[in-house]
C-alpha cells in the first residue's frame, strides 16, 4: 500500500481539504493530516475480524471487574501536598454491558459528514493543533477514513483493530470522519452527535473501551461528567501514550 505525503503542511489547508473531501469518490483517496506508521499499519482483514458487540462486551466485562473497587470507595487517592484531590469517579451506570448506542437519524438540518470535518479542521487549526509545524497532508487510497487510519497506522499503543471497527462504526452511526493523527493523538469529526444523555452514557462507554487515555485517566475525569459534555460535541479527540 502507497500513501502521498506533502513535504510540508500546504498553504490554505482548509480550502484544499475541502476540495479533496469533494474528489474522493472520484480519486479513491482519502485526505488524513499526520505521518505514516508502517510500523501498526494493519490489512483490512484484521479490522473485519472484529465482531465489535462481542468484542466490546467482553471488554467491559473486565474493564469493570478491574475498576470496581475504586469505583465503589469513595476515598480519595493521596496526592502530594497542595494539589487537590482527584475526583471520585463512581463509573459506568451499567452492572452488565448495556449494548451500543443508538445511531442518529440523518436530518434535512445535519451538515454533512464532509461539511462538519471541514468546519473541526479549520476549528483546529485555529487553536494550532494542526498546522505547518505539526502536520504534513496525508492521501490514503481507501474507501473510509476509518480504513485510511488503518493502512497509515497510529504510533501510540492503541488496540487499532478495535479502534478502527469503532470509527466505522462511529461513521455509519454519527457521520464521524477521521481527521489526522499526531503522535498518540487522533482526532474526528461527528456530523451528527448524540444529546439526549441515556444515549451519551452508551456512547461515553464505547470510548472508555477504545483504551485511550485520555477518556476519563488523563486527567481524572469522572464518567458522569465526560459523558454529559458527549451531547452535541462535534469534535472527539483520543490520546494513547
């Protein structure tokens, strides 16, 4: 598999990604802001291996097994002297793996998947998340850009397999693109988010079990709270080390 990569991150990024975005049914190529990884890139194949519901269960079975006692006891952690306690996190409202979130319905009001991943691209490029020093154009020859993540691979310890049935799923269910990859960084669009919190909660675990660090680790962040911000975010970002 060849991918094109830019020398550098090109000038009016915003314009041409979107210009891209319009030609990929025609060109075949997907545009993803990063670096290739041929180290974790992965064959197809073993994303379509993926039975993500059986998968998923299974994970939130140990993943709660683990997590219980902490959990359950309020005592806060110690931290060093001067920096506040981290906050209690009481988990996932769930004792059994509640199933996957619902997908939403596409609106005559939506932006589109492409619309909404060129509004988060210029958003990030305004806070400098992307731009000529972080970012170099990727074109990825791939159907989704979910399979575009896995033929450029992600240099960070990330279960990718799982992570990208995710997003396909994720894109099938939401309208979410892939953005770019930046180290352990990933980062996608939703076109159409979830608001109505019973469907956040369903969501909020879907990422817990993406492993990545940031969901509700790094920084301590109690599940309650980052499934709340979930309604109506267009914009999902995921850390690994």
């Amino acid at each position: 598999m060849q991918v094109w990569v830019s020398d550098e991150c090109p000038e009016d990024l915003q314009r041409l990604w979107s210009r891209l975005l319009g030609e990929r049914k025609a060109t075949g190529l997907v545009p993803l802001l990063g670096c290739p990884s041929p180290d974790t890139a992965l064959d197809l194949e073993q994303v379509d291996a993926v039975s993500l519901p059986d998968v998923l269960a299974a994970d939130f079975a140990e993943y709660r097994r683990r997590r219980l006692p902490f959990w359950t006891d309020p005592t806060p952690d110690p931290v060093p002297e001067g920096v506040a306690p981290w906050p209690h996190d009481p988990g996932p409202p769930f004792d059994r793996w509640p199933g996957m979130a619902p997908s939403m319905p596409v609106t005559p009001t939506d932006p589109t998947p492409e619309e909404a991943a060129a509004r988060t691209l210029a958003s990030l490029i305004g806070t400098g998340r992307f731009g000529p020093v972080r970012s170099r154009l990727v074109l990825v020859p791939a159907s989704r850009s979910s399979d575009a993540l896995a033929l450029l691979g992600l240099d960070a310890e990330a279960p990718l397999p799982l992570l990208c049935s995710l997003l396909r799923s994720w894109e099938d269910r939401y309208g979410a693109r892939v953005l770019g990859v930046c180290g352990g960084e990933l980062h996608v669009s939703v076109a159409r988010p979830p608001a109505d919190p019973a469907q956040t909660q369903l969501l909020a675990l879907e990422h817990v079990l993406s492993t990545a660090d940031n969901i509700v680790d790094d920084p301590p962040t109690p599940f309650p709270e980052y499934a709340a911000g979930l309604a109506g975010r267009t914009h999902w970002s995921f850390w690994w080390d």
